[in-house]
C-alpha cells in the first residue's frame, strides 16, 4: 500500500521529508495541493503569491515522480481528486486555519511540527507553568538559551548580556554611506525592517485605534516576509497590544520627538517633532498624547508606562493637542 505524505507549501524543506520518527520515510509519496481558495481569502502581497508559488512547483520539480501535484479549488477537493479516501500524514501546519482544516478530514493523520527549535509540547509546559500574563519573549528566549546550550557560558549569557535592548536605545549612527549605500538610499517596501514596522507603521495604527484584525491582514497584503505565526506575535501581539498584554509589557508607541531621535526621518518634514498643538504639529506626537489619554487608566496601572500618564497631566493644553489629533484623523496630516 502506498503510504502518501501531504506538504503544504511552508513545508518545502528538505528536514520536512527527511525520515524520522513516525513521519514519512524514504519511499513516501508526497502530495502538493494548489488551493485557489487560499488566495482569495485573504489579498497576498503579488510577489508573496509569486514566491510561494514558485517555491511549490520548484519543490515538486526535485520531487519529480515523487510527487502527485494538484491545483484545485480549496485543499480539501484537491486532496480528494490526489487520494480518494486514501490515507496521509502531514505535518503540524503553521496557521490554525490549516490545522483546523486537517484535524477535520479523517484520512489525515497529524504528525508533530517541524522546523522549529522547541516542540509544541516544551512549550505548552513552559507556559502552562508561568501562567497567562508572563508570557514574556525575553524570558522564553533565555529558557530555549539555556535548554539547548546556545549563546550560553555555563549559566551566563555568551559576552556577558542576555540582549542588545540597551545599545538599540542608542541613537543609531547616520547617514548611509555609513552602511556603505548609495545616495539617496531609500529601503524598498520589504526592505523596511521590524523596527519602522514596529515604531511607524504598527504605532501608527495603534494610536489611531485601528481595527487589530485589519492591521495584521494590512501586514499580509504589503509585505512579501510573513505568514500567520509571525504575523500574530509580532503584529497582533507586540505591535498592536491585542494580546491583552500576554507576551509583552506595555503598548509599543511613540512620540514624534523619540522617532526623530532614533532616525533621520523628521529632517526636511512639513511637521515638526516637538509640536504637539497648530499647524505642524507632529500626528506620532498628538497621535501618542491622544492615545495616552484615551487608555489613562490601563497606562497609569502599568509601572513601565505610568510616566505617561504623568506627563500627560503636565502638559497643560490637553484639550489643545486632542483636538489637533482628531483633525489628522479626519484628514490626512
Ligand atoms: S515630524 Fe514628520 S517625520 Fe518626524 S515623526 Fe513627525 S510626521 Fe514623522
């Protein structure tokens, strides 16, 4: 009987067909499934939809006879046009939908994720064992350090620091001949890094209250680097604080005064930094007051953002500066 293996188009690597425990073994068959209704549900970046694409039908080349190839409407009809009822094993997928989806057909059986250090497993007891609220990044990445020896001199971290956060708060060295790039250096869309993402676009969005769901389908759309178990930490989580606060410790936002500090944006803008009231006033400056305002209390109760709202009672022409901000909201600064 052949014993038939399904890869998702995340799972091209070849660690995903090497043999192992209970996975598929040297003689498997393997099953590709292009499923049109992947991309209509959600809009992909083009040069995303491309990528994967090309990826699929590349790994399915090397594959050669080893592989039936479908393209179908939505994964289930094309599972059933490669296997009929036959029997498979995949896998782990990486976005719920797709494990809700093989968790339903009973031909799949589902095999343990691969591609990543710690197995689900070591990290449901990890969290189980901290508890809902101290799920922080930086702890977990200190266990999975010490757990697998990396980056580690016996209990210390290797060069004496746990993390750069200290020289990330530094202001940045400028001008980009420094980075040896031509003038005028402009990063292209997916060039832009986690950290304008983060500190522009992400507190952007989060000042301006928009809808979390919205923002991280945005992400998915403008950026070819990305899929759902990076999307949702990352943007629902860090950036946008939907989480509720799980996985970090406060909303990640800003005024304009702290991104001018960290960046040579501001230079040559209409709006000025400083400005949080008038004309050219800076929207991430009313955008950060507005917001503090808005969240007073969660902020006040937060000891790494309580500084905040004590500024916010000095400033004096609060009235002022929220009715700057709701004009940028209404039309655009
Ligand atoms: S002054 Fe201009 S460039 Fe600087 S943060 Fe404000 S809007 Fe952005």
């Amino acid at each position: 009987m052949t014993d038939w293996h399904w890869l998702f188009g995340d799972q091209l690597g070849p660690h995903f067909l090497a043999p192992g425990t209970g996975g598929p073994t040297r003689d498997s068959q393997v099953v590709m499934i292009e499923a049109r209704s992947v991309f209509r549900r959600r809009r992909f970046h083009r040069a995303k939809a491309h990528l994967v694409l090309s990826a699929m039908r590349h790994r399915a080349a090397e594959l050669g006879g080893r592989v039936r190839y479908i393209r179908a409407e939505t994964y289930r009809e094309g599972l059933y046009e490669a296997l009929g009822d036959a029997s498979v094993t995949v896998h782990h997928p990486t976005s719920r939908a797709a494990l809700g989806l093989v968790r339903s057909l009973e031909q799949v059986r589902l095999l343990p994720a691969r591609g990543f250090l710690v197995p689900q497993e070591a990290f449901a007891a990890w969290a189980d064992e901290r508890g809902a609220g101290r799920l922080r990044q930086e702890d977990f990445y200190r266990w999975v350090r010490h757990a697998l020896g990396l980056l580690v001199d016996g209990d210390s971290p290797a060069g004496g620091r746990w993390n750069h956060d200290h020289a990330n708060r530094e202001r940045p060295p400028r001008g980009a001949s420094t980075l040896g790039a031509p003038e005028p250096y402009r990063p292209d869309e997916d060039d832009t890094h986690h950290i304008p993402r983060l500190m522009l676009l992400g507190s952007h969005a989060l000042q301006r209250g928009w809808d979390p769901r919205q923002v991280t389908d945005w992400f998915h759309r403008c950026f070819v680097a990305g899929y759902d178990w990076v999307m949702l930490p990352n943007v629902t989580g860090m950036s946008q604080y939907a989480d509720g606060g799980r996985m970090t410790t406060k909303p990640y936002t800003s005024g304009g005064a702290y991104i001018h500090r960290m960046s040579d944006l501001c230079e040559g803008c209409a709006y000025r930094p400083g400005d949080r009231a008038g004309d050219r006033a800076c929207p991430f400056t009313t955008g950060y007051w507005s917001f503090a305002h808005r969240h007073r209390d969660l902020l006040a109760a937060n000891q790494r953002t309580a500084r905040a709202v004590q500024g916010l009672d000095r400033l004096g022409n609060l009235e002022e500066v929220l009715a700057t901000d709701r004009r940028w909201d209404e039309e655009a600064p």
